[in-house]
C-alpha cells in the first residue's frame, strides 16, 4: 500500500508540475516580455538597416566613379575626334592655299593656321568642360 501511495503522490506531483506549465501568464509579465522581443527585434532590424544603407552607399559610390570614369573617356575621345577633324580641315586648307601665289597663298596659310590653332583652342576647351 506504501508504493501505491508513493505512485499516486508522484502521479499528483506530476500531474500539477504540467498543470503548471500550461497556465496562462500574468498580463504584466506577458506585457514586459513582448516589450523586450520588441525591442529586440527592433534593434534587429536597425542593424539590418545600417547595413543595408552602408552597402547600398558603396555600390552608388562604385557607380558615381564608373560614371565619372565614362564621361571623362568621352570627353577625352571627342577631344580625339576633333583634333583629327581639326588636323584633316587643316591639311585640306593649306593644300587649297597651293593654288595661290605670293601674298595671297601667304594670307591663305596664315588663316589656315589660326583656324587650325582656334578648332584645337576649342576642342581641349569643349574637352575640360566634359570632364568632371
């Protein structure tokens, strides 16, 4: 009868320990741990936050220099083109000049040669200005 009686108070013992398990919380403590999985997941989601800004902060400034990079290629390549132009307009006016004679052809190169220096003049200018 002894064991029986040590069962049934270890069955009763057990009995309330899950009883006790499954009983619901204060509203204050219920309150104070949503408070702190709040806050908890708040601060998650900052440093989320943070690290998404900082990441997304790198890739514009990767972009900013790759931008800067092609615009000052362009502008380095239609300063290029121009000088070509520029030397072609050049030859193409001083072979016109051949026809004259004396000072006519003396007017003629001259012209050529500051058409030609003003078209470079304006192409490293135009070429600057592009560049950032």
């Amino acid at each position: 009868m002894r064991t029986h009686l040590r069962s049934l108070s270890a069955l009763a013992l057990g009995a309330f320990m899950l009883a006790g398990c499954h009983q619901a919380k204060s509203p204050d403590q219920v309150a104070a741990e949503v408070a702190k999985a709040q806050d908890k997941a708040n601060t998650e989601v900052a440093r989320a936050e943070q690290s998404a800004d900082k990441d997304v902060s790198n890739a514009a400034g990767k972009v900013g220099d790759k931008l800067t990079d092609l615009n000052n290629d362009a502008a380095t390549d239609a300063y290029k083109i121009a000088i070509a132009k520029a030397d072609g307009d050049h030859k193409v006016a001083l072979a016109q000049c051949d026809s004259m004679s004396g000072d006519a052809q003396k007017a003629c190169r001259n012209q050529a040669d500051a058409d030609y220096d003003a078209a470079k003049a304006n192409a490293k200018a135009a070429e600057q200005s592009q560049k950032q």
